[in-house]
C-alpha cells in the first residue's frame, strides 16, 4: 500500500515538472516573437526628434553698433579781452543767443578817455606833417633857382617824411583805443546756447584771463563720437580691401542711428563725418565721428548713446540662429546639420559677425542644407533625427532688427 502511494507521489511530479517546463518554453519563445516584432519599432523611435530650419545664402548689411559721446557742433569759452569791472550781464543763463549779441557790459570810461587822447595825439601828428610839408615845398623852390644848399632841403624833405609816418603810428593807436572800447561790451562769437555765468556785475575781470566768464554751445546739429577699437577698425578695413565686405566709396552719405540712453531710436538720423588718422595711444580705440540733426535739443553733450551704421554689404552668408551654435572647449563654434542619411552631422562655422539674434556666417554651410536648431541635449555625430519641424521655414525671409556686435 505504502508502495503505491510512493509511485502516486512520483508520478505527479513528474507531471507538474513537464507542466512547468512546458511553460517556461512557451513563455520563452512568446518573448522571442514579441522581441522580434519590437526591434523595428524601438528602432524608429531611437531618432531624435529635432526641428530644422532650411539655409539659403542672402545678402545683409555689416552693422557697426558702437558706443557714442555726445558732442556739441561749435563750443565757445566767452573770456574778456580788455581789463575792467563787470557793469552788466546783459543775457539769461541758458538762453539761446545769436552771433553778435552783446552778454557783458565792461566800465567804458577809462577807454572811452584813451579814445579821445589817440584822436588828440592824432590831431597834433597830422598838424605837425602838414607844416613839415610845407617847409620840404619851400625848400625844394629855394633849391631850384640854389638859394638853399641841397642838404637843407634833403632834411626838411625827410623831416616830411617822418612827420606822415607819425600821423600813420597815430591813426593805428586811434583804431587800437576805439577796439578796446568796443572790446568793453562783450559779445557772443557764435550761436548757441549759453551756459551759467561765472561772474556777477562788479566782478574785476582781466584781459585773456583763465577763467571763463560763460560758455556758449551750438547743440545744432551735434556730433556722436564713436570708439571702436584699431583692431575691429582694422578687420573692418581688411575685409573691405579683400571684397569680404562690398562698400561704398567714402563715407560721405554713411547714414547713422543713434540709441538714446534708454534704448530708444532717436527720431533724426545723421550722417557719417569722418574717422581719426591715428590711434589713441593710451586706450588703442579710434574715433568715429557722425553729425546728427539735434532741433529739439534733446541730446545734450556729454550724453552717452549707441550709434548704428553699415559698414557695407556681406554677399553670399547665411543667417544662422545663435541658439543652434555651440562651442568646442577651445571656443570653436559648430552646429549640427541633417546628413543624406538621416543623422546629424556636426560643422564648423566661421562666424563674421551678428545681426540681432542670428549669427552672420561665411563659410561651414552649404545652401539648401537644413540646420538643426533643437533637441541638442541627445545629439551627437550621426545620431539618427527626425525632423519634428512644422514647416520648412526659410531663414533668409525672417526679418530680424539690425544690432551687430563683433563675436569674441
């Protein structure tokens, strides 16, 4: 009995054995199929989805956008010339002036004293060369018929001559008293506006003095001078000279925007005047300088804006985003573009410069390439993409606002 219970025994284990064998297989090979039916699907969605954008060459302007310093047109330190007290200010601090108009009055008298003693001693020259004239006449008939030596009448001739001489020292004192004494109001040299006095009415003043006694500024129109540097100034000119950058002859006609302080274009646009011929030694920058219409006085000088101006035109480059560049531990910069096969592929650029949010690039792309500018974070070379983007966008036709700065 114990006998048969023992082979009942054996013989379900042996069952439940090949029961578990048998599942163990047909779990096996139901993974293998499901194994092979995923390899095609996780192969596609191993691309990374990335989004592009199609490159075409364009033609854009070279944009300087430089660091400027307002600077009045003409400027005028108002000093006296002549020594005096200060009887008058005859204008209103901060006015406008024009040229001529009378700003101090000096005390006239002792001028007006020196006057008549120069038309005085004038008086006295020409009566003395009058009689001295008409001694030399007489003398000159004497000699004719030798009642008188020649010698005498060579002095009385002479003694003429230095008596007209005396009358000319005397017409020229005469002016120079009759200067001082116009010299007494003084006036403005130049329109403009005129600052704050120095002096008050009673004040000494001294001819040529150091001391200012206003300043006249004509703020119409003003000049922007701006500072770039001998190397950017440099490349700028190479890359004229090497037909990188097509420009205009001259600068005559360059026109420049000009960015107030807080960031607004000012409503005037000026023209380019002409650049420095030599370099500031200490700060190794070259000035620039533009004048800009000024009718409203709103740019004062001293004031700091940024001026823009285009350098010429850059033919055959590509606009190229600046958040699809990245750079090489050395600085290099590179983006990653769609190959024939459907991966990425990586290209280094040669950047010029930038025009707003884009980089203007001149060499690494070709036209008609399409240009990854997403999905970085899982890119690397030749990793399989997939286009996610909507449309084939076009970088030539996206209109991006002028503001170059040079890359570093």
């Amino acid at each position: 009995m114990a006998s048969t219970n023992s082979s009942l025994h054996t013989g379900r284990r042996v069952l439940a054995a090949a029961a578990l064998a048998s599942a163990i297989f047909l779990t096996a090979c139901g993974s293998g199929e499901q194994a092979q039916t995923a390899n095609p699907q996780q192969m596609q969605t191993s691309a990374v989805p990335v989004e592009t954008i199609l490159l075409e060459p364009v033609s854009v302007e070279s944009v300087r956008s430089l660091p400027a310093r307002a600077t009045a047109f003409a400027e005028a330190e108002i000093r006296p010339q002549v020594s005096g007290l200060i009887e008058k200010r005859l204008f209103t601090e901060g006015q406008q002036v024009s040229e001529g108009d009378a700003l101090y009055q000096i005390d006239r008298s002792e001028y007006v004293a020196s006057v008549e003693s120069a038309r005085a001693a004038l008086a006295r020259a020409q009566a003395t060369a009058e009689t001295a004239r008409q001694t030399a006449s007489r003398f000159q008939r004497l000699s004719d018929i030798n009642a008188v030596s020649q010698q005498s009448y060579d002095e009385a001739d002479a003694a003429a001559k230095q008596a007209e001489a005396e009358v000319g020292i005397q017409k020229a004192a005469l002016e120079r008293a009759r200067i001082d004494l116009a010299r007494t109001t003084i006036r403005a040299p130049i329109d403009g506006s005129i600052g704050r006095s120095t002096v008050t009415p009673g004040a000494l003043v001294t001819a040529n003095q150091p001391q200012q006694l206003a300043r006249i500024l004509q703020l119409d129109p003003i000049y922007v001078d701006m500072t770039a540097s001998s190397s950017e100034v440099l490349r700028w000119r190479q890359d004229v000279a090497a037909g990188r950058i097509r420009s205009s002859d001259g600068n005559a006609g360059v026109p420049v925007t000009v960015r107030l302080e807080n960031g607004q274009a000012y409503p005037h646009r000026g023209a380019l005047e002409f650049s420095e011929v030599s370099v500031d030694e200490a700060a190794g920058t070259v000035i620039i300088r533009a004048q800009v219409p000024n009718p409203d006085g709103l740019i004062l000088p001293g004031m700091f804006v940024k001026a823009e101006f285009s350098a010429g035109t850059l033919d055959d480059v590509y606009r190229v985003p600046q958040r699809a560049v990245q750079r090489t531990p050395k600085g290099e910069p590179f983006a990653y573009i769609v190959a024939d096969d459907g991966t990425a592929q990586q290209v280094m650029l040669a950047i010029q410069e930038s025009e707003g949010s884009d980089w203007i690039v001149t060499a690494g792309v070709e036209a008609g390439q399409k240009l990854i500018v997403s999905g970085f974070q899982r890119l690397r070379e030749g990793t399989p993409v997939q286009d996610s983007s909507v449309s084939g966008r076009n970088l030539a036709s996206m209109k991006v606002a002028p503001s170059s700065v040079t890359p570093e």
